[in-house]
C-alpha cells in the first residue's frame, strides 16, 4: 500500500485561519477521570459562555473564511448544556462543520444523538480508554462508563454520524492497546486517535512514560493504520515517523524498535487486528499543532493554543477570535519553528512535527522548549535525502482537509 501523500497539508495558510476550533462548551461533567485537563466538575461554573456568546464566537470562525474551519464542541460533557442542539444549527447554518465530543454518561443515549444529527452534526468523538469494563470504568471514575459509550457508538453509527474513538495513552493501559485496537476494528470507526498524555490538569498526577515507550505505541498505531485509520492527539512525532516508515517501507526495510512495540505488535496479530482487507489508502496525519491550525476556547471565553496547554493569548469576550489567532504574540511565535529551543529546535524535521507544545509547557512552564516525549536524535534517520522529498512533496501538495 503506497500513500499518495504522507503528511497532509491545510489547504489554506495557517497563519490565516485555522484548520480546527475546538469549543468548549462547559466543564460541568458527572465522570471523575483520572487525566481530565479540565479537572471538570459536576456543577456549571457561573462565567460560561452563554449562547449569545457561543454564537459570536461561531460568527467569528465564519469569518475565517470558506472552507470554514472544523468546529468542534467539547466540554466537559456537552449535553450538561440544553441549547447543545440549538447552538449547533446555528453553527451548522453559517456554513460551520460542526462535530460533538461528549462523555460516556447517561445523557449518551440516541434520542440525544439523534437530536444532535438532525441539528446537523456531522460527526462524534467518543472516549475508550480500556478494552474491557473494569479496565476503562476505572479510567473514568464512574461504573458503567464502558456500556454507556459502546452503546453510544453503536447508535450514533446506525444514526449515521461519523464517529472519531480517542484512547489516552497511560502507563496503565500500555499493555492493553492491542485489545483497544481490536475493539476499534470490530465495532468500527471512522478514526482512531491516541492521546500521548500531557502533564495538565488531573493528568499531572499520572506516571510519565518514557520515550522509547511513546516511539514503539507511535509506530504501533503507524501499523495499526494499514487496517484503519489512525492519528494522534499531541503526538506530533507521529508525523516524522510516517516520513521515516514511508520510505523505510519503500526501501523493505523495518525500523528497530523497543519490547513494548514487539508485545503489542504480537498481541495485535495474536487478536487478528491485521487480517482482513486493507486500505487502499493509509490516511496521512495532518500537520496543525497548538496555534499553527489548532485553536480552542475554553468555557469563559479564553483562547489557548491547544485546550492542554492553559497559557492565554486573549478572551473572546474582549478581542475577536480571527484578531486573536492571527495577531497574537503567543500564537506568531507558535507559528515559528526557528524559535523552538533544545532538541526540538536541532531538528531536521521541526518544521513537519515540532514537537508537542503542549507537553514542552507541563514539564518546563516554556512553550518553545523541547517534548521531552521524543525519543528521536536529530540526524540520525540513515536516508535524509529520501525524507526531504517526501517532505517537499507534501509542501507542494495541500490537501483538502477530511
């Protein structure tokens, strides 16, 4: 199976407008998990933005510009919200492609999904962070989480919304990723994204992994994505490993990889994750990172970069978002590679991935330093020149975003 492109490309610059919005709509959420950036409580905090505010804010990213960006309603759990449906015609109505993450409670049932389809939706993120029950019922700190979100998947599927499932990656739940991936394949999904942990929130208190862990899970997802497609949530790397493993695979060569990358790689085989019919295309990852592509507004209007990296470039309130996201100094400065510091900033491929932000933020309180989540050298890839083609080639060709 050879891509027609590796890394995808928004069509328009980056600097202009952004490739995603995510919004989120409230913190107030019954689960109590172990990661939450949001440390979200059960309650509705007073300083939410109300709906005339979150119509503001969609006229604002209209005003971006055709194609609008992915507009992405998030909390929290959305439907702690009643004008959940309403906000999303509206959004739908000026030309919006509107999408819903909501938890795995009670309130995921499919008179909801229905609701929020016929609003027009057009897709669902859904978390699944354990194969099993106990496993991600823990994770979440609520039984009967698991069933909740399966039974979700299943209607929001019949009711025909794509559905996008998110796996966190924890130490924890390192041996289980073959099983999740199972689990994926056999339900179905329109993509499957692994989380690679940031230190905020809730999350600060998780073991970190190490970065030989992250390399072997990125290149496990990397195969996982020749029978499904898949990406990953702050694991830009992920990017540089598709150059690296395209033109591996074009010279029949396989990487050396770690005993994590072998046990889940046997697991997934053992599981049958592998048989069957495979895609005609692998789906390239798409290269937007905090504030390059990405922007998110929290529940009281503040702007961030990425919803898990909590430094502020402006409110919504006081500042127009298209102002904010192509003015800011926060957001220029994410916006150039030169800037970056250590490893990241030695790269040869900061350009394409840069490393996650976010996580440079958790651990050193600088945006611009190094992930400290990559295990890559700079320099050392063996065939540099074959990956400066690829890479040139995605600079010449945007893709249209999917």
């Amino acid at each position: 199976m050879r891509p027609r492109t590796v890394v995808r490309r928004p069509r328009h610059a980056v600097s202009e407008r952004p490739f995603i919005v995510i919004w989120e709509a409230t913190r107030a959420c019954p689960l109590a998990c172990l990661h939450c950036r949001a440390e979200a409580q059960t309650a509705r905090h007073p300083g939410e933005l109300d709906g005339a505010d979150a119509r503001r804010v969609m006229d604002r990213v209209a005003g971006f510009g055709r194609p609008s960006p992915l507009f992405v309603i998030t909390g929290g759990d959305p439907f702690q919200r009643a004008d959940l449906t309403e906000l999303i015609s509206y959004g739908t109505s000026l030309g919006l492609r509107v999408a819903v993450s909501p938890s795995g409670t009670p309130t995921l049932t499919r008179d909801n999904l229905a609701a929020v389809r016929d609003a027009g939706a057009v897709a669902l993120s859904l978390s699944l962070d354990g194969s099993t029950a106990e496993r991600h019922d823990a994770f979440r700190g609520v039984p009967g989480v698991y069933d909740w979100t399966l039974d979700g998947w299943r209607a929001a599927r019949e009711l025909g919304l794509k559905v996008q499932v998110n796996t966190t990656v924890t130490r924890d739940g390192l041996e289980d990723l073959a099983d999740v991936a199972a689990l994926v394949k056999r339900e179905g999904a329109m993509l499957w994204s692994g989380f690679v942990l940031v230190p905020t929130g809730r999350g600060e208190q998780l073991d970190p992994l190490t970065p030989g862990e992250i390399e072997d899970i990125l290149h496990f997802l990397y195969d996982c994505g020749s029978v499904m497609a898949t990406k990953t949530t702050e694991g830009h790397h992920f990017r540089r490993v598709a150059l690296q493993r395209a033109v591996l695979d074009a010279r029949g060569e396989r990487p050396e990889l770690g005993p994590l990358y072998r046990r889940l790689t046997a697991r997934a085989v053992e599981l049958g994750v592998f048989e069957g019919e495979r895609r005609a295309v692998r789906r390239p990852p798409m290269d937007v990172s905090s504030g390059r592509g990405f922007v998110f507004i929290s529940h009281t209007g503040e702007v961030h970069p990425s919803g898990f990296l909590p430094v502020s470039a402006g409110n919504v309130k006081d500042r127009p978002l298209t102002e904010i996201y192509r003015e800011s100094e926060l957001f220029e400065r994410l916006r150039d590679p030169d800037l970056l510091r250590g490893k990241c900033g030695a790269c040869e491929y900061k350009t394409v991935c840069g490393g996650s932000r976010s996580r440079a933020y958790g651990f050193t309180r600088d945006v611009l330093e190094a992930d400290r989540y990559c295990a890559y050298e700079p320099g050392s890839f063996p065939y540099p020149d074959d990956v400066r083609a690829l890479a040139e080639r995605t600079r010449r060709r945007p893709t249209t975003p999917a």
